[in-house]
C-alpha cells in the first residue's frame, strides 16, 4: 500500500471530532427519489460518526467480547481521512449511495469551537475495498500496532460491530426499516427490542454494513473571530494524494 501524505484540513477536523465534548452525529445527504413522480431529491438524516475508518476507539466490554468469541482484534496499523457510519443495509440511504455513485454530503456544526464542516464525496461499503483501501494510510509511529494476527477486512467489520452495546446490535433484527407496520415482516426473528450478544449472529450480521465517506472536498467555516470570519475550501487532486486549497469569503 503506497504512502499517503497526510490531508491538510484533518488534523483541525479530528482534534475537534474526537475531542471529550464534540457532537458525535453529524447530518449525512444523499440523493433519493420523490414518493411521486420519481424526481430527484435530497435526504437528510442524523447518523453517529465512528470515527475515522479504521481508527477505533473500542469499549472494554467489546474487547472482551471479540477476545472470548475467538475474533481478537486488529492491529492498529492504518489511519486515514475517511469517516466511518455504520448502518442496516436495508435503510433508504444504503440504496440512495448505490444508485448515485455513491454521491453524498456530511455537514457538522462543532459549535464548542464556532465553526461548521461539510465534506463532499463518495460513500463506500468496506465491501469496495480497492477503493477503500487506497484511502488508507499505514502509520508512521510503532505504538499501539499489537493485535491478533494479521489486519483483515473482516475482522474491522466484526470491531465495528463489537463496539455496539447489545441492544444496538438487536435493531439489525428489527422488522425492515421503512415499511408499513401492518405488512408481515416476513422472519419470525424480526421483530423490535431484541439484545444481541453473538457477534456472528446470522440474521443481524447479514444487514449490518459499515458505509466510509472517503471525502473529495471539504469546506470550513469559522466563526470564532466575528471581525474576521474565514472560510476556507480543499479539493482532493489525483484521487486525494494532493488537495488544493482555497480561501473564500464567508
């Protein structure tokens, strides 16, 4: 895996991110369809960041789940810019991404520190690991590289889902998202309210995905300075190994 030089905007972004008091949700945009007429339309939600992929800050009850159900961990050998979601395929959004290339829009209000985020690109399942992992940088420091094994795409998967307490992971088992509660959901293990403690459970594991926003161009607004707020923008060049940036006025 080539090197990859570090984007300019992310370590201002992640200090904020991943900082005690940061909003953890952000509002994701895709392009949908109207309910009439078919016409194009945006779809906004609220999700919960993960951080950014494959980087996990994992909880001790997820360690010891992934270490007693013989998963283990992977070694912390990869870092990048690319956000991490996670989400039931069968939600409007997953479709959304596959209908549109993937074309999608994060937008963040940090306002402990007065000032708004929106990233622009492409959201990706970690299914589309070529593209994915061209993303991914391998970290330059010896620390923190110990775990169980070689780095595999599964096994992050199974992090990701480690790191959901077990009522989080039951919803992968709710009745298909969206659809009338008056229609059968058709599997008797559908149904709300489940807990799941079986990391490899089936039928939750079979709709859980982790969707990576790996960004094309970011914009930042701040507004601590009200005499002088800037906004400034970067758009990745050559598949993100450069990024031009460019001040605007806000």
């Amino acid at each position: 895996m080539p090197s990859r030089p570090l984007a300019p905007w992310l370590p201002a972004l992640k200090s904020h991110l991943t900082s005690p008091s940061a909003t953890t949700s952000f509002t994701l945009t895709t392009i949908g369809k109207s309910l009439h007429g078919g016409h194009a339309v945006p779809r906004a939600r609220t999700v919960e960041l993960r951080g950014f992929f494959p980087s996990l800050s994992l909880h001790p009850s997820a360690i010891k789940s992934l270490k007693e159900q013989n998963i283990g961990l992977n070694p912390d050998i990869y870092e990048s810019e690319m956000i991490a979601v996670t989400t039931d395929v069968r939600m409007e959004k997953v479709g959304e991404l596959g209908a549109s290339g993937g074309v999608m829009e994060g937008m963040f209000w940090l306002g402990e520190v007065g000032s708004s985020g929106g990233l622009g690109g492409r959201g990706l399942d970690t299914g589309e690991r070529e593209v994915v992992g061209r993303g991914l940088r391998r970290k330059e420091d010896e620390g923190g590289k110990e775990g169980d094994g070689e780095w595999t795409w599964e096994r992050q998967v199974d992090m990701y889902f480690a790191n959901h307490s077990p009522a989080m992971r039951g919803t992968f088992k709710n009745p298909p998202p969206g659809t009338p509660r008056s229609q059968d959901p058709g599997k008797p293990q559908l149904k709300l309210g489940q807990k799941v403690e079986d990391l490899r459970d089936e039928v939750a594991r079979a709709n859980f995905r982790v969707l990576v926003i790996r960004p094309e161009e970011v914009e930042r607004l701040d507004l601590q300075d009200p005499a002088n707020v800037t906004r400034t923008r970067w758009t990745a060049v050559r598949d993100g190994e450069e990024w031009e940036e460019v001040e605007l006025w806000p």
